[in-house]
C-alpha cells in the first residue's frame, strides 16, 4: 500500500492535499476499497464501488 501512494503522491503535481488525496485514491482504487470525501453527512464517493 505505502508503495502505491507513494508512486501516486510523487507522479501528482499540484498542493501538498492534492498530492495526498491523489495517494489515498490510488491505494483505494488498487485494492478495492471505497474512498470518500466530504464533511458530516455530505460526503461524495470518489472511487468506483468496491467489488
């Protein structure tokens, strides 16, 4: 997992957030994992659904 968001984090240009959520979305992503984003009950579903 650390070296999936680390490879994700390094290739993601922008702010120091978008770096670390580009991370998080890889390891989600690379290992089937719902990821998401947003505050109390809003929250927005950044990756596909988890098989």
């Amino acid at each position: 997992m650390t070296a999936v968001y680390d490879e994700a984090f390094d290739a993601t240009s922008g702010m120091f957030s978008e770096k670390c959520e580009a991370g998080v979305m890889a390891v989600a992503e690379s290992f089937h994992l719902a990821y998401d984003a947003g505050q109390g009950s809003d929250l927005t579903r950044k990756t596909k659904k988890p098989r």
